[in-house]
C-alpha cells in the first residue's frame, strides 16, 4: 500500500505534534509530505530533520532565511514558501492525499480552504474556518468533493457516534438532538468574584488536556465549547436546539447522540488527541494511536452537570451568535480572539473578555457572507471595534 502523503499545517502546535506521533507510528501508511509553522523555525527545523517532508513554510516570507539557517544546523532540507499564498500551495499539492487544517485561528481560513477546493481529505482541527466562513467553507467542500473529517474530540466523537449522511439529514435518520460534553475547564466551581483576579497562567491550566494558551482560555471561559456549537451546527447540519452542552468533569464521554428511539450512544476515550488523529487519518480503518486503554474501574464514577450560562456567558454568546446567522459569528471569533490575546497580555481581566466580546457583536454590521472576501472585510472590522473596546477597558482600568 502506498503511503499517504500528509500536509500538516500548524506543524510546532499541540495537534500538529500528536499527527506526527501518531505518523512515525505508522510509516507504511503515511508520509509527511508538508509541514508548516507560524513563528518556530527552530522547532520547524528539527522536524524536517527528524520526518525529511518535501516542502517546509513559515507564516512569514522575512522569516526564511532564519528558518535556512536553522535547517542547515540541523541537518534537514525542503523546498521552503511562507505566507498565505505559500501555505495554500502545501494545502494544494497534487502529490498531496490529505491535509490536518491545524493553524490556530482566523490565520488559517485561506489554506484550509484552498485544501477543500483541492478536493483533499481534509482533517479540520481549525474550528475557525466553520465558525467565521460557515456557509462559505461547506459550500467549497461540497463542490469540489472533499472529504472532511472533524478533528476536535467532540465533534470527533459525534461523527463516530452518527451513521452514514449528509449535513441535514438528522431528522430522516431518527436523531433527536447532538450532546457536546465540555471539561468546564479549571474555573467551573469559582464564584464571579473569584473569576475578576484569575491570571493567564491559572486560565491556561487546564485539568485534563494539554493545549496550547489561547485554546485553554477558550476553553476557561467555555468560548471554546460555544464555537463547537457553531461548528457542529455546519458539519452536521443541526439547528442550536437540536444541540446540547453538557459538564463532564473527567473527559472521558467525548460527545453523545441521541435518538428518537431513546437510545443515546457515546464515544468514550481517554483525553488524549491522538485518538481523533488516528481515526481520522485512518478512516475508514482504525489503526494504533499510542493512547493507553481506558480503565473505566479505576475512574469508577463519571458525572454531569448543566452550564451555568450566568457564570460563564461566553456560551450564551455564541448560541445567540448562531441564532441570529450571517456574520454574527465571524464578529464572535474575531473579537475573541482579540480580547484573549488582550488577556493573555495582561491588559484586560478574565470576566472582560467576553464583555468586549458583547459590546462587540452589539456594535458590529453583521451582513450576509457570500464570498472569503465578506469574511475577511467583516473580520478586520470586528477586530477594529474590539480593540477600541479592550484600549477604553485597560485606560479606565489604569
């Protein structure tokens, strides 16, 4: 058999490490052809030299010539693009049989489409390009016959838990609702007042999962579950009230479905990245993903709860996002973006970031999208308006 050709976008991240353990587990089946990073040449270096891709790209075209330096030291060597258009080449290859869509954020909506429009099997661990360019995106990967398989656990887990159909068929299949189980993150127990003097390292402590810093905040402030809801509102093809979230503390039960008949399945796993990563590479096939056997004995109780949409509003903003459709949730994505980054620099408090997220999406046009152009224009603008909001918030607070 011959072996897969993989791009991997996002390369020096989380994801990106777990698809290339999982890979050099593998390697009669795939074969990094491509790999990409933002700003870690050093660490991009070390990689080409351990794995030897075809093709390397920075974010960055003046960052070439360090990420030259650092691949001579190393001993590795690749044809090197960088910027967008050189990270949409990588999505596209020919040679190229599958892409993991990896890149944290709105950076990665261009190559993650150019990967669709290719016709790839794409592997979509940017949760972005579903939230900000929803209708866009799946209309893409519906014309030019991609193969998309979700790599977020939950949305992982509902694929698994789903049988064979196309994007708004639930009803017809007997599904009554989608349940997206969330950790609560570290903070799920504190008080309001307790939540106004969290740091960014105490939000980046997440209990169960290693993930890189902006996703932990997400994921403290249940943004992060909110943009799945977005999301598996598009790959799945469910109204908001056919999706439910659910705490569950040990992040054991990924996502649930249930059925007209009252049967709910489940996917279970221990918290680990690279079961969904194996599943999807391998689909339809399984294959070894190095995580450990879940020992259900030794976890002995598994618990839920219901979100508490006061103490955590950032879920209630991304339903009312959904609702309302259109732009609504690309001017959701970017101003949160913005204000987390604004937090993790410490210019802006744990409780405000989804205020400016609100104040946001109440002062921002939220037209139709029809094009990647609408995306980006009413992308740059949500960003425009919340960082006003973030610099009147850090000055009042000074």
């Amino acid at each position: 058999m011959k072996p897969q050709n993989i791009t991997i976008l996002g390369a020096t991240g989380s994801i990106g490490a777990s698809t290339l353990d999982v890979i050099a587990r593998h390697p009669e089946r795939f074969r990094p052809f491509a790999l990409s990073a933002n700003r870690r040449v050093e660490e991009l270096a070390e990689l080409c030299a351990q794995f030897r891709p075809v093709y390397a790209a920075v974010a960055e075209p003046s960052m070439v010539p360090r990420l030259r330096e650092c691949m001579k030291t190393a001993g590795a060597q690749a044809k090197i693009v960088a910027g967008e258009q050189g990270l949409a080449e990588l999505a596209s290859l020919p040679e190229v049989d599958c892409v993991m869509a990896a890149i944290v954020g709105a950076a990665g909506l261009r190559a993650t489409l150019a990967a669709a429009r290719a016709g790839k099997k794409l592997l979509l661990a940017n949760k972005e390009a579903l939230v900000t360019a929803g209708p866009v995106f799946m209309s893409t990967v519906r014309k030019h016959g991609a193969t998309l398989l979700p790599i977020d656990s939950e949305h992982n887990a509902v694929f698994q838990c789903l049988p064979p159909f196309s994007s708004g068929q639930l009803a017809t299949k007997g599904i009554r609702r989608i349940v997206l189980t969330a950790s609560g993150g570290p903070f799920r127990h504190r008080s309001r007042t307790e939540l106004n003097r969290v740091t960014p390292d105490e939000a980046c402590a997440h209990p169960n999962w290693r993930m890189g810093r902006k996703i932990s905040v997400d994921s403290a402030t249940m943004m992060n579950k909110g943009l799945e809801v977005i999301e598996a509102h598009w790959l799945f093809g469910a109204s908001s009230d056919q999706i439910e979230v659910l705490i569950h503390p040990q992040s054991v039960v990924h996502s649930m479905v249930e059925y007209v008949d009252g049967s709910v399945i489940a996917q279970l796993g221990n918290p680990d990245m690279r079961t969904p990563i194996a599943q999807a590479l391998a689909f339809p096939d399984r294959i070894d993903s190095g995580v450990s056997s879940l020992d259900l004995a030794r976890i002995g109780t598994l618990g839920f709860e219901r979100p508490d949409f006061e103490r955590f509003p950032a879920l209630r903003l991304a339903y009312g996002a959904l609702a309302q459709g259109g732009a609504a949730p690309a001017i959701l994505n970017a101003a949160n973006e913005i204000a987390v980054a604004a937090f993790l620099e410490r210019r802006l408090s744990f409780l405000s970031v989804t205020t400016v997220i609100e104040e946001t999406l109440a002062s921002t046009a939220a037209a139709p999208l029809g094009t990647l152009e609408d995306v980006f224009a009413v992308d740059a603008a949500a960003r425009r308006r919340a960082d006003q909001i973030v610099n009147r918030l850090y000055s009042n607070a000074a």
